[in-house]
C-alpha cells in the first residue's frame, strides 16, 4: 500500500508542533471539548491535517 504522507493522520507531537502550543494543552482540550477537531484510533489521538488548518483559519476569524 502506498499511502502518501499528504494523506497520513497527524498525531498530537504533529499538531503541537503544527500549532506551537504543549502536547498538553492538546489533550485538555480535547477533554473540554475545545480545540481542533480529534479523533481517537486505538489508544492514539489523530488529526486530520485539512480540518486542523480549517480550525486555525476559523479561529483566526474569530
């Protein structure tokens, strides 16, 4: 299977990264509810990278 990296889920080091906040804030929002949207796989949080940078562009909006 040949996945490209355009199509790989974001894992909560890539958002943090990505958004330049702490891992930890990512996983409080998740638990408020806040934050981009999350889905969990597993035992992981995953992003998708599209719906991230729509937050951010929404959030920005604001």
């Amino acid at each position: 299977m040949n996945i490209s990296n355009t199509d790989r889920l974001w894992s909560v080091d890539d958002v943090s990264a990505y958004l330049g906040v702490p891992v930890k804030t990512l996983y409080q929002w998740k638990w408020r509810g806040e934050g981009p949207p999350v889905r969990k796989i597993g035992r992981h949080l995953r992003y998708d990278p599209a719906k991230v940078q729509a937050w951010v562009n929404g959030e920005a909006a604001a």
